[in-house]
C-alpha cells in the first residue's frame, strides 16, 4: 500500500511526516538537514511506495508568498526531477509552526526533548498533513452529496 508523505521545508532542516498505509492517519516520520532530504525520500520511497507529496505553502497573514517561497518552489521542481509520477500538493501552512510550538510547549515531555527544534519540524509536517487528509475527506463528501463521481484532484502541481 501507498503513503502520502508530508514535507514541512526549511532551509536547514525539514520535518517529516507520513501516513498509514491505508491513508487515514498522519505520524511524524523523521527530521532531515535540508541538503539530505532527497536522498532520504529516495530510500524511504524504496522500501515504502509514496503516493503523493503534501509540501507546506508558506505565505504571510496577508496571503503573499513568503521569503521561502522561491527556495521551496525550486526544491518542488528536484522533487518532481526526482519523483516525476508522484503528485504533489501545497497546503497553506500558515500557523503550523505556532501550533507545534504550542503543542510542545502543553506537552509533559521533558525539558530537553521540548528544546529539539526537529521536534516542532516534525509535528508540523503532520499538521500539514492532517490539513490535506481533511480537505481530501471534505472534498470527497461534498461530491458524495452532489453526485460526483471523483471530487478528489490533485490541488497543484509546480
């Protein structure tokens, strides 16, 4: 079975996160120095078939592209070098480094595991993907209701 794997991109690092097999629930998977990150989609993909790509859509409170914003263009055009049949997906990330903060931050972990900045790359990697599994679920049963026969399209390719 096919795994859709989130990518939350940094310029240093990049977080991870990955679903079930059957697609239904988003795991952190693993953080990566952004010069690695391809070599290790490359393995994983070897050993576990990726369907799709989530990669955060960085933009500003005032929905302009962020700074990152020409840096994860050029690492979606790799990727698509890398993967040509494997789609992709942008999702607004907006907010998700603030919510795995605050997540972190509320968590009973201990001092030193709260101070891993992977870990916030991580749960913001799944936070993407939770987003996209959601539109994907909305979607579906909004076309359900109007009779649809496949609601579920790809939201953008580079």
């Amino acid at each position: 079975m096919s795994r859709i794997v989130a990518i939350d991109f940094g310029l240093k690092r990049v977080g991870l996160a990955v679903t079930d097999p059957l697609g239904m629930f988003a795991t952190a998977l693993d953080t990566v120095a952004r010069k690695e990150v391809r070599s290790y989609l490359k393995k994983y993909h070897q050993k576990h078939t990726i369907s799709a790509f989530v990669i955060g859509d960085p933009r500003t409170l005032a929905n302009q592209p962020s700074s990152v914003a020409g840096a994860i263009a050029a690492f979606r055009r790799e990727l698509l070098a890398d993967f040509p049949d494997i789609s992709q997906h942008g999702v607004d990330e907006r907010f998700t480094s603030r919510i795995a903060l605050q997540t972190i931050a509320g968590s009973d972990l201990p001092r030193l595991k709260r101070r891993d900045k992977g870990l916030a790359d991580r749960i913001s990697a799944v936070l993407l993907l939770q987003s996209y599994l959601e539109s994907v679920q909305h979607r579906a049963e909004q076309g359900a209701a109007e009779g649809a026969e496949n609601p579920i399209k790809p939201i953008d390719q580079p």
